[in-house]
C-alpha cells in the first residue's frame, strides 16, 4: 500500500487497485489479447479472465513512485515491440491520472501469442 498527504489527510492506495487500474488499461491496448499469470508447475502461461486482470500485475513502491510488471499475451500479427510500447505508455498515463503518483517504470513479458479473438 502506498498513500499520499493532502491538507486534509492521508489517501491510501492498496496494491490491488493498482495493479486492476493497470491490467484493465493494458487489455484496452491494439494487439493485447489478455493478461497472463504463469503456471509454476508447468510453465505454460496461463489466459486470465477480466475478473483475475490484476494477477498479471506486480506493483512496488519506491520513494520517487510507482514500478509496474505486466505479462501479457499479445495477439498473432502484430509487432511485438510496438504492442509492448503502446501498453507501456498507457498504463504509465493511466496510472498517474487515476492516482496522481508518477510512475517511474513500466516492464511488459510478453508470456505467449494467441490469435486475436481466440479465448
């Protein structure tokens, strides 16, 4: 949890909610097909429904903001790099929007490619 002081108090921000702001701004990005949470036991990543958006999210806190880690799984066709500099720039503009906190980083793995449409 990370909070900021206004004149009035003390605004707290859960991780969770965090990590939700980012997963659903990711998916709203041209060739993300989902967010993706690994399976340990065999590797394989693993599609998340919109309800688990924010276990493909890791969030820590530094003194000077906000680092994101995203695994998503990209859509067949579409430049890779591009994708993942699109998802970069919106979750970063999201992010600080919705919390007013800067956000210093913003790391995307890339765990599979489906075809778009594809569930």
């Amino acid at each position: 949890m990370t909070g900021t002081k206004t004149p009035l108090g003390r605004i707290i921000i859960a991780d969770e909610v965090i990590a939700t702001i980012a997963g659903l701004a990711a998916t709203e990005c041209y060739g993300i097909v989902g967010m993706a949470a690994r399976r340990f036991k065999d590797g394989i990543a693993e599609l998340l429904g919109r309800e688990n958006l924010s276990r493909g999210v890791v969030v820590s806190f530094k003194e000077d903001g906000i680092r994101i880690d995203l695994n998503v799984i990209v859509g067949y066709g579409t430049r890779i790099s591009e994708v993942a500099h699109n998802v970069s720039s919106q979750v970063r503009y999201r992010v600080e929007q919705s919390t007013g906190m800067p956000v210093w980083g913003v790391n995307i793995s890339v765990q599979g490619v489906r075809a778009i449409g594809e569930r």
